[in-house]
C-alpha cells in the first residue's frame, strides 16, 4: 500500500467550487476526501501539491505517522491552509486504507456506535435567500420563510438551523457583520435588527410546528456584549442552541453562564490545542468539530477530550456529499454525538458528481457500509462542471 500519486481534482458548486485530494497507490489503491478552498483559507490546493511529493513510497496505512512527519516539516504554521491540507491528506488516506481492507471507515475508528444518525435541515431559508439561482424556490418574504418551516416538518426532519435577516420593503438580505455585509467593524445589533429576528424565528416557528427543534447561527457577528443582548432578547424561544463563533474561550464562558439556552461554537477550531482551553473553562455544551478541517483521525481526539469534560460535539457539515459521508463516519463512531448538521437544499447536478449520495430517512442519516467513505467523486461529471473562476 505505498502512495503512488497524490492529486487534487475540482469543480464547478454554484457560488463556489468543490474541491477533492486523491490518492493513489501503486497496486491502484485510491482513496478521496473533500475539502474548502470557500469557508477555508486560500491556498491549500497550493499547500497540497507542495506536500504531495514528501509522500510519494509511504505506506498509507501509517496515516498517523504521515500526518506527524508533514507536522514537523511545517511545525512553526500548521493552522490555517496549511492544517487544512494535512487533514485532506489525512482523510484521503482513511479512505484508501479502508477500501485496501474492504471495509468501511468507521471499522477504523472502532465502530460504529450508531445505525442512524439524527440531523439538522442547515441553512434553513438562508440559501434561499442568499443563493435563490441555485437552490430554488427563492425566499422574499415571511411568507416564504414559513413556507420552508412547513416544509422542513412535511419531509421528516425534526430539527433546523437558521441565520439572521433583514427583512425590508420587498426585498430580504442576510445580517452578516462578521463577515462585512453590511461593512459594521463594531458588530453591534440595533433594535430593529433584533426585532426583525424575532420575526423571523416567529415566522419559522409557525411553519414548522411546536415540535420542531430551531437552532440559530450566531456566527461571528457579535461581540460579547451584542451576543448577550441577543440571548436576553430571545429568551423565550427555547432554542435548541446559539451558535456562536469567538476566539476568546472566556467571553463565551460569560456569555453561557448567563445564556437561557445552550451554546455551541469551536468550528473554526483547529487541533486539539486550541480546544482545549474551550473545555478547561466549560464554555460550551456542544463542541462543534470540522472534521474536513482537522482531519476525522485527529477529531476522534478532539471527540474523545471533550467526552472527558462532559462536553457533547457535532460536526461542521455544509459541503459537498462526500464531506458529509466522511462526517457521517465519524459522528457514527463517537458516543458523545449531539445531532448533525447537513444542508438539505442542494445543486441540481449534485447527484451527478458524487457516485452516491447519503442515504437520509425521517429527518436521520442511515449509515452505509459501504467500503471506505460510501461515496467519491465522479471524475467524468466532474469535468461536466469546471471551477468557477
């Protein structure tokens, strides 16, 4: 089983592009993972190809110590693209070795602990709004956001996340400060952006039902003090969990000791290091894991660490299918599992590029046992498609 070649393959996602390692072993072994060059940094197809050689005669079942040897070539900047790498690298190799062995990858990890995994309709009205040329019918209007509530309810899912919108004459944009639409450095939520939140989550709610599980992504659009002043304001909507995104693991250990609801953050953490301090201050209750960024071997460790702190996580999952196949591998090995994330709204050729896609049924994904990932790229739909320039 010793690495042949090492490649990159992408293609064409809408508004962005999917992007793929492959690796090949000399008896025609090959193994596929997904990652993001979007949500991610720049540059990791780049980082990628610089590592490929380093890995050319290595016997891919030894992943950890691969992974330990590009650790140390790159030890003084192993975040960001070229972390990000590593764990394309990492996850292309699980499933090579488990395909070699004809099993699939959760056998790897000790096995799976779950048949079926229950998740969250993700992005729910926000690709809608955001992206309605390609995941249609477009939302202009509460109208349209109870719309997809009923809808989320109609297909069997049991619980939805949301984001934060602006709802004007006509017209609906995401709130976004975080990430500069609009352009507000301070990140601080007025009151009529708070009230147009409570519509819409109002809105949501009586679409989808008293039943229905609502979650509600925070991302990095608030400092602390704007983060509390949204959790007082929301009180009374019992929600399944505020994501919220910071660096500082003691502000949001204040932000939980005082937030009606539970809260859930870490998924632009990388390596167990940087989680760590997050469970030292008990500053979250659900720990979220991207595993297409950590690599799904490391974020068994991370997995692990937070079990050990009474801390329950959920995969970072809004890519392509096989991201959330190699998430689904993962979440079904670890005992501590919250709930998981999928987007439900998809591409109209996504079925053509991946050879499956994830078996989902009543609002649950079933987990394949399929050989390795249970699913991999299509190299001739994929040309169907070229990248997004």
């Amino acid at each position: 089983m010793k690495i042949d070649r090492l490649e990159t393959r992408h293609c064409d996602a809408g508004w962005r592009n999917y992007h793929f390692a492959k690796v090949t072993t000399g008896d025609g072994a090959v193994g596929w993972s997904e990652y993001d060059e979007d949500f991610g940094s720049p540059g990791i197809t780049a980082t990628i190809e610089r590592l490929a050689p380093s890995l050319l005669g290595k016997d891919l079942g030894n992943h950890e110590r691969i992974f330990s040897e590009l650790f140390c070539q790159l030890r003084p900047a192993v975040d960001g693209a070229t972390g990000q790498a590593f764990a394309a690298i990492e996850n292309a190799l699980l499933d090579a070795k488990a395909k070699t062995l004809g099993v699939p990858c959760y056998a790897l990890f000790g096995g799976k602990v779950r048949d079926r995994i229950r998740l969250y309709w993700s992005h729910c009205a926000t690709w809608r709004i955001n992206h309605p040329e390609f995941y249609p019918p477009a939302i202009r209007d509460l109208d349209g956001v109870r719309g997809i509530g009923a809808e989320a309810k109609q297909r069997g899912f049991t619980a939805l996340k949301t984001n934060i919108f602006e709802f004007g004459d006509g017209t609906v944009r995401g709130w976004r400060p975080g990430f500069g639409t609009p352009y507000e450095p301070g990140r601080n939520m007025e009151r009529s952006t708070l009230r147009q939140l409570r519509a819409h989550l109002d809105t949501l709610r009586d679409g989808a039902g008293p039943d229905m599980d609502i979650l509600l992504d925070l991302n990095f659009n608030c400092a602390t003090e704007g983060y509390l002043k949204v959790l007082r304001e929301l009180r009374d909507f019992d929600l399944f969990w505020a994501e919220i995104d910071t660096r500082n693991p003691r502000a949001l250990q204040h932000i939980r000791e005082q937030s009606p609801c539970p809260i859930s953050s870490c998924e632009t953490l990388m390596g167990l290091r940087n989680f760590l301090p997050f469970f030292q201050h008990e500053a979250v209750d659900v720990a979220i894991i991207d595993a297409v960024w950590n690599g799904v071997w490391q974020s068994l460790k991370v997995a692990a660490c937070a079990e050990a702190y009474e801390v329950n996580v959920a995969p970072h999952n809004f890519y392509g299918h096989l991201a959330t196949m190699m998430n689904a591998h993962f979440v079904a090995a670890v005992p501590n599992l919250r709930i998981m994330e999928i987007d439900i709204d998809r591409l109209s050729w996504d079925a053509d590029i991946f050879t499956h896609s994830p078996p989902i049924e009543h609002g649950h994904l079933v987990v394949p046992d399929r050989p390795g990932w249970g699913t991999e790229p299509d190299e001739d739909a994929l040309g169907d498609h070229p990248v997004r320039n």
